[in-house]
C-alpha cells in the first residue's frame, strides 16, 4: 500500500455512516473474483472501488474523498465504476487537481529562495534598528532578544513611533552622514524636536527655524532652514544647524580639540575621546541615537564642537566612472590608537513622518534623506545630460555617484524594509511578499497551461507571465534597485506594461500579461533563474526536470593533476561538463548569479568596443575615451569599462588559446565558434531544438507523471501506451493523468 494512502484511510474509516469501522466488509470493499484468484495465484490484483475512490482522491486533490462520494460508488454495486469515471472527470477539472499539479511541479523546480534571496541594495535600503526592546505584550512579532516589529504589521502606536527607517548601505552612511551612522548604529536624528516639515513648506516661513545662541556654536542665534531654497537644490534636505543633534562624544577634561596630539588621538594623548555612553540608564546598554539625557564617564566632558556647518553639503572631486561631481557632507575625524582612522561625527539631518507603500497607510518615522520622495534627481545627470533617475542612484553601488536629492522616492517604493521578525528570518513582510511572489510565478504560468488544456510543453516556452501586488511594484518601479545572490540587479521581463500597474501592492492575485519575445516559459522567470543561479544549474535542472537524464546526478572524480582551465576537458570532470559549458550558452545572456539579461543591442555576442580596448587600453572605454568602435568615435557611456571587464572575456592574463575570445561574452570562452549562435538564441531556441529533435521531452513528462502517481517506473510498453494518447490529445496534462489512474496498473495492488 502507499503510504500517502494509509494516511488517508483513518479518514475514510470516520466518515459519517457509509462503512462503520466494526461493521463486516461490503461485497463492494471486497477483492472482485477475478481478484482473488490472482491474489491466491501470487499476482497483484485489482483494487476495490472504495479504494480506488480513494487513491483517486488523495492523489488528484490531496485529500479523501467526501462520505457522500463514497456511498454513491457503495450504493451502485456494479455500477460503481461508472460513478467513479463520473467522479474521475470532476477531480480533474477541480481547483484541488490545479493546486496538486502546481505542487507536482513545485518538486521539479525546488522553489525555495530563502537563500537565493531577491533583495534591495539600495541606498535608501531600510534596516531594522540595532538597539533591542524589552519583550512584551506589545511586542508584536518579535524574536526572543527584543527586536523591534515590522511597523507594517504593529499594532502598538508607540513601537511604530520609534520605528527607524534609514538608509542600510554604510557607506553611502559614511559618505552622506558620517561618524555613527557609518559604524551602522546611527542613521539620523529621531528625537521629536528634529521632526522636519513636509517639503510643500519650500518658500515658506515654516522653512525656517531658529538656532539658540547656546547651541549655534558661535555664540549668536541664526535662522536655518529644513530645505534648500536655492533655486540649483531646490527641495534638497538640508542637516540640522544645531549642535544638540550633532553626533556628539566625549573628550577628556584635560584634552584639547586645539592640540593636534588630542586631535590624532595617539601617543601619551591617547584616551582623549571616548564614546558616549548611559550606564545605568539603558538596560540593553548604549542608546543608538544622542539625547540631552546622555552622559559621558567621569573625567570626561560631552564634546558639543564637533560639528562643523561650515562646510556643508559639497563636492570633493569628480567621479572616475563619469566625471560628475562627487558629493558628502563635512565631518571631523578622529583616530584611535592601534585602530583604522574612523568618521566618528557629523552634521545630520532628521526626520519625517511619511506613509510608505508597505506599511498600511501608517505614518512611519522616516530619516529625512530618505524620505525625499522625488524620481529625478537635483544634482547628478544621465549618461544623455538629463537628470538622473532616482530609481537609478538609490541602486548605485558606488557612493561615488550617490545624488543627495534622492530618496526612497514615492511612498519610499525604491527602497524595501529588511526586519528579521516575519515568517522567515531575516525578512520584513515585504520581503517575503516579493520571495514568494517570485518564487510562485512559475507555478501560476504551469497551472495556466494545465488548466487551459493547452499543450503541456507550453511551460517551457510560452510568452504569458503574471503579475500579482508585490512582482508588479517591483517591475514598475524597484528593478534597478533588487539584486539576487550576485554583484548585478535584475532586469524586469520587458517594457513597462499596462498589467503591472493593475496590480495593487497588497493584492495577491495574479493578473496575466504577455512578455517579449526573447521569454520561454517558466525558464526565463526570476524564479528560475535566481533559484538555478547559474547557466550550469540552469541546463542541470532542465535536463533533470524534463529530459529525466540522470548525467548530473552522480559525483565527480577530478583529477587533481590535471589543471586544464577549460573546465570540459578536465579529466574526471569532462563527462559531466562538456555538456554544461556547451548547452550552458543558452543561458549566456543570463549572467551567473543575477536575474539580469543582457540585450543584444547593447551587449552584442562580440564587442567590437571591448576588443579595441583590450589592444589599445583601459583609458580607449573610459569616459570620453577615443573608440572608433562606438558611435561617434568618443565613449558616451560611463559604464562600457565596466561591462567590458564584467560580462566580456578581458586581455589580462590571456593564453593563447584565449586571446582569440577576448571581448566576447564570457560564456563563450573555449567553447566551438559553431555553437556560439546559442547566446542570441537563448532558453527558447534550447526547448525548439529539443522539441524538433526528437520526443525526450514529451516522453519525460510521461515518465514524471507516472512514477509520481503509479509509485514505480513503467515498463517500456507501459509508458508508450499512455505516449501515444498523451500526443493525441495535443498533449494535455489532465488526458495524460487520466490515462494514467484509468490505466491497469495504477489499479493494480503494488506487491
């Protein structure tokens, strides 16, 4: 017996009065004659109706079926294999058989992308708070050690209050806010009197504020303002002209901030600066942010001249990659003995409230910086002189070409909350909304196909996705901020499209949309591709899931003489690898590691730029570099040196056996001229050639399904009868489960 059916018989046994557990067997639950004499012969007979039922059931819907259905096959004596053809028919065209299907599928495709996460590393990248909260009632979904709660899902006014969204990339903390944020502890100034306005105040006396005397730092009052109002900078954020939100430290009493020996913090100075700490006050310790309330240690005195306003926000050079500006705000540094130099205060800005698209409409406490809501920035230009996309710069990995007028951008939708309190750890809630949308999508395209009665290879190449809430907010608008688990973000399956924006962030329904033509099937969806990361376990797990070839599924045996860097030709590790590096080039415009596809028109086979460069110099792809190669002979785009060093075969270091494949995609390297033609035509050329060469792939999904549901492998004869109807009916998945269960040996009892 199965086991999965075994479970399901105490059901059976319970239902309200058809077959009473003390009750003797009907003659309908007994083995026909036919039966019995088989099984008095030795060999498997055939199962009862009431079984049958139920090996049905468990298996088309996962569950037993109902005790009216088993009376009905009961009550028709010799009539009951009608009753269950008619039952049959119903199970396959149920919503139960659709979710079993997606499930079947789910085992094929393993999607499971706690690891191979999809997540933002923008700059406006919102993390959790470091300090902890004493656990209690109001902690809503909290781990043990007090973490504070997704404020999406808090109910408690005050945890939502204190929530800190600030920007996670400490580098950019460094470069834009120094001192504490940069060591990740301090992100901007959240006390209630740093609250700033919102920006419509620009031109307003509400702009304005006033600094006492007492905390100007020169001893005289000034008025500040929350916002630029130069007419360059409109709107931009401005930090808090206040020596009380600096973050302070303390100096020793008997040190100087005149002294240079003090300042260095080195030789018999040493010990001069200290961080500032609240024994006693604060059970888990330090305070993330200053408050007046802080104090130093005995001996030592709160340093309120650290700030430096003078300065302000300006540029300190220009970029390499693209000659702009390069912009930070001033800080002071100090050094400690023995340790790295450290940016350890700043000028900084506060806060303001600000619903965001993931938290329900609650106002949440957002540092300043990151609320700008803008799309385009104030300061830095596109590669075609206009101003930059926010969406764009919150994604830069490279302060360097940081904007300080962008944001998280409207309703924060650039950048996304990261909180280790949700199902999964080290998720927010709309972290994991985003992973399981992804992780769905390919099942949602399967179920599609199956429930249409279309033929079932449509998987594997049809052009339909589906969009639900979180997948059609990514798509709009957070793209080029989303990574997967490699150095490059991920490419939204076409030009925007009117479904995306009909799918409203909270919503989890799916809404069907047509993708571009270089798409096929599930093949090309992020969840296939951030979860195979590779273009090796990528042409794995389709040769696994739909060729059923067993080549990768064994353990190599290398040679570890042989050092061969053409990985296919390496002793013990060619039999497997030939075949890998070769159809890997169906995937080579789907770089490792990434969701990123590279378009032909910008990223050809060969690059004709990349090679001038590789025999001329770095400086021939540099901006404004002299390339014959590129339109106009000048280098207009900042990141052709990047792309030729990140997705093209670089000189450096070339055999001669490489040399002839420098500035094509790297892929290709040592691989036959001849099949070099299998970049451009990708996944869905790779499913054609297979489809026209032969019948692997419909034999597979034959052979899958009937292990799956007969729980042993068929005889040749076995599965070439249920090929052929499986064919005849244009390849249908539920005629291809139905001949299956109709079949003899699915109601055969298994020895």
């Amino acid at each position: 017996m199965r086991s999965r059916r075994v479970i399901g018989f105490g059901a059976l046994a319970l239902a309200a009065g058809v077959v009473g557990a003390c009750q003797a067997p009907r003659a309908s639950d007994e083995p026909s004659a036919s039966g019995a004499r088989a099984l008095a012969a030795g060999a498997p007979a055939t199962i009862p109706p009431v079984q049958y039922l139920r090996q049905l059931s468990l298996d088309l819907r996962g569950r037993p079926p109902t005790a009216a259905e088993l009376d009905q096959v009961v009550s028709a004596g010799p009539g009951a294999p009608a009753v269950i053809e008619r039952m049959l028919d119903e199970m396959l065209a149920s919503p139960d058989f659709l979710a079993q299907a997606r499930d079947w599928h789910a085992e094929m495709l393993w999607p499971n992308l706690e690891r191979y996460r999809v997540k933002s590393v923008s700059t406006g990248a919102f993390k959790r708070p470091t300090y902890k909260t004493p656990v209690g009632a109001n902690q809503i979904g909290g781990q043990a050690g007090g973490l504070s709660p997704d404020p999406g899902l808090a109910v408690d006014e005050a945890l939502r209050r204190d929530y800190v969204v600030a920007i996670e990339d400490e580098a950019f903390g460094g470069a834009v806010r120094g001192g504490e944020h940069a060591q990740g502890n301090t992100f901007c100034d959240l006390q209630p009197e740093a609250e700033y306005p919102d920006p419509s105040v620009v031109g307003k006396p509400a702009n304005s504020y006033v600094v006492p005397a007492e905390r100007s730092g020169t001893g005289q009052a000034f008025t500040a303002k929350y916002y630029s109002e130069d007419p360059a900078t409109l709107g931009l954020v401005l930090p808090i002209q206040d020596y009380l939100h600096c973050a302070n430290f303390c100096r020793r009493a008997d040190c100087s901030l005149t002294v240079f020996e003090d300042r260095q913090n080195v030789g018999p100075r040493a010990g001069c600066f200290a961080d500032m700490d609240t024994p006693g006050d604060d059970p888990a310790g330090r305070h993330v942010f200053d408050t007046p309330a802080m104090r130093c240690a005995d001996g030592y005195v709160r340093e309120l001249n650290a700030c430096d306003f003078s300065k302000g926000l300006s540029s300190i050079g220009n970029a390499p990659i693209d000659g702009q500006p390069i912009f930070r705000r001033w800080r002071p540094t100090r050094h400690v003995a023995g340790q790295q130099v450290t940016t350890y205060n700043s000028q900084r800005e506060g806060w303001r409230a600000m619903a965001h698209y993931w938290s329900h409409g609650q106002l949440i406490k957002t540092c300043a910086l990151d609320a700008q809501e803008r799309e385009h920035g104030l300061i830095r230009k596109d590669a075609a002189g206009g101003p930059s996309s926010c969406a764009v710069v919150t994604a830069a990995t490279s302060w360097s070409t940081f904007d300080p007028s962008c944001g998280c951008g409207p309703q924060g939708v650039y950048c996304q909350p990261s909180l280790p309190v949700y199902q999964t750890y080290d998720e927010s809630r709309a972290e994991y909304r985003l992973r399981r949308s992804v992780e769905q999508e390919p099942l949602e395209i399967i179920a599609s196909v199956v429930a249409r009665d279309e033929d079932y290879l449509h998987i594997l190449t049809t052009r339909r996705g589906f969009v639900d809430g979180p997948l059609g907010l990514a798509y709009r608008s957070q793209g080029p901020a989303l990574r997967g688990e490699g150095f490059a973000g991920i490419t939204t399956p076409g030009p925007v499209d009117p479904a995306w924006a009909k799918a409203t962030y909270e919503s989890n329904d799916w809404i069907e949309y047509e993708r571009t033509p270089r798409h096929s099937g599930i093949l090309t969806t992020w969840g296939f591709l951030l979860r195979f990361p590779t273009a090796r376990s990528r042409i794995a797990q389709y040769r696994r899931s739909f060729l059923c070839s067993p080549e990768f599924d064994y353990a190599p045996k290398p040679d570890p003489s042989d050092t061969n860097k053409d990985i296919a030709a390496r002793n013990g590790c060619s039999s497997c690898h030939l075949r890998l590096e070769t159809d890997g080039l169906w995937w080579a415009r789907y770089p490792d590691r990434t969701g990123r596809y590279l378009d032909p028109e910008r990223y050809p086979a060969t690059s004709k730029a990349c090679q001038y460069c590789a025999t001329k110099g770095a400086g021939a792809c540099a901006l404004g570099g002299k390339n014959p190669e590129v339109a106009g002979g000048v280098v207009t785009d900042p990141n052709l040196a990047d792309d030729c060093k990140t997705f093209y075969t670089p000189p450096q270091g070339a055999t001669d056996r490489e040399k002839p494949y420098v500035g094509v995609l790297r892929p290709a390297i040592y691989r036959d001229p001849a099949l070099l033609a299998r970049m451009d035509g990708g996944p869905a050329e790779m499913v054609a050639t297979d489809l026209s060469s032969g019948t692997r792939l419909q034999e597979c999904a034959v052979k899958t399904a009937w292990n799956r549901l007969v729980r042993r492998p068929g005889t040749e004869a076995e599965l070439a009868g249920v090929l052929a109807p499986f064919e005849q009916s244009g390849r249908s998945y539920r005629k291809l489960v139905r001949a299956i269960v109709a079949g003899e040996a699915y109601r055969t009892v298994q020895p």
